[in-house]
C-alpha cells in the first residue's frame, strides 16, 4: 500500500539560507519540548521568541501539528542516517548478523534515551495519526538500508522478500518501545531485551541462525552494552 505523502503539510525549503532558517525553528521546537512545553507550543509564541516575523513561522509550518510532524521528521532522517553509516562501515569481522541487529537497535534506542524531544515525539504525547505516517515511511527506509546492510555482510539472497521481514522487525522492536516509553519514559534495559528477543525470534522464522559472514565487516563493539545513559 503506498503511503500518503506526509510531508506535503508543511513546506520544506530548496535555498540553503531558508533552510538554515527551517531548521532553527526546529532547534527551538526541540528546546521546547525537551523542558516539557507540548501542550503550550504556539507558532505566534515561537516567532516571538526567536524575534523573527510571524510569517516566516507560518511560510514553512501552517500548524502546530505541522510543526511538530517535521520535527519528528527530521529526527527520523537522523535514524535513518545512522543506520547508513552503519552500512558503510568495514572495519573487522563481526560474528553474526543477530549480533548486528541487536548493535543497529541498541543505537537507536540510546538515541531515544538520550533525547527527550525524540521519544515525545516518536514514542510518546505527540505521536498522532501524521506522525504515525511518517514514522511508517521512517520504518520503511531503514528496512530498505538494513536490507542492502545485511546482503553486504553475507548473501541473503536467497530469502525472499527480505526488506520486507527487516520491516517488522523494527515495527516490533518499535511496538515494544513505545510501551516502555508509557510505563517509564523511556526504552529500560528490560524492555530493550525483550524486543531483541521477540524481533530476533520472528527474524529466524525465515533467516539461517547460521550464516557465513562475509571476510571484511563491522564488528559491533557495543552489543552488550546498556542502552540508559547515567
């Protein structure tokens, strides 16, 4: 099914001066939220506060709900940026893809911990049916990344459909998530190894436990390390 195009609600810039602009409106969006202000966000206040005109406020975010949808936009970039790196690092042999897997999560997750903004956004009082669309195509990129990760660190090719198994496979870890994220404000250690358990467990419904990996990979060096950060 193809997805609505999420981003038509709000107006993202082509020159490089306005677009230093966008993302300053962004970074102050984010300030907001990191001290609690959700509710009481306002596109009059924001132009107030940085003392820039109203309009430009408005030229790229017709709404609050706008607003926040490129904001959780823009930290779903930087998920999926991150998980490119990650495809372009080759450094030492690693010694499954299970262990990658859990590596490229535990990333994630200590983004989410790291950043209050993010989880409001992606996980917690903002996520509405606009964000949830655009964390569905956010889903869909990393799968695809993941995807040309995974035929790089052995030969997968003879699974079918396999961006679409890493697909779920973030759709559960997400699930589990946003329900530790409910119950704690935040991906605990626990619920972090739950989701690996239960993502990994429907991964090997359709991938060899064993697979030879290929001679010249990453190595995660964080596999076993906690996702909270003190």
């Amino acid at each position: 099914m193809k997805l609505v195009d999420h981003k038509s609600q709000y107006r993202y810039p082509k020159q490089e001066r306005s677009k230093i602009k966008f993302n300053q409106i962004l970074d102050h969006t984010e300030s907001l939220l990191n001290v609690g202000k959700l509710k009481s966000i306002n596109l009059n206040d924001i132009a107030e506060e940085m003392d820039i005109a109203v309009g430009s406020v408005y030229h790229f975010f017709p709404s609050k709900d706008a607003l926040l949808l490129a904001a959780a936009d823009r930290f779903l970039d930087q998920f999926t940026t991150m998980v490119d790196h990650r495809n372009l690092m080759i450094n030492e042999n690693i010694e499954s893809w299970q262990d990658y897997f859990r590596n490229t999560a535990l990333q994630g997750a200590t983004i989410y911990n790291t950043s209050k903004p993010a989880s409001i956004l992606l996980l917690g009082q903002a996520f509405n049916w606009q964000i949830r669309l655009a964390d569905a195509a956010g889903h869909r990129r990393m799968a695809t990344v993941l995807t040309k990760t995974f035929n790089k660190i052995s030969d997968f090719s003879f699974v079918q459909n396999l961006e679409e198994i890493l697909l779920n496979s973030i759709v559960i870890l997400d699930g589990f998530w946003q329900r530790s994220y409910e119950e704690h404000e935040k991906v605990t250690d626990k619920y972090f190894e739950v989701s690996i358990e239960a993502s990994l467990a429907y991964l090997k419904l359709y991938l060899p436990e064993k697979i030879a990996i290929k001679a010249e990979t990453n190595k995660p060096s964080v596999s076993n390390a906690s996702i909270n950060q003190n």
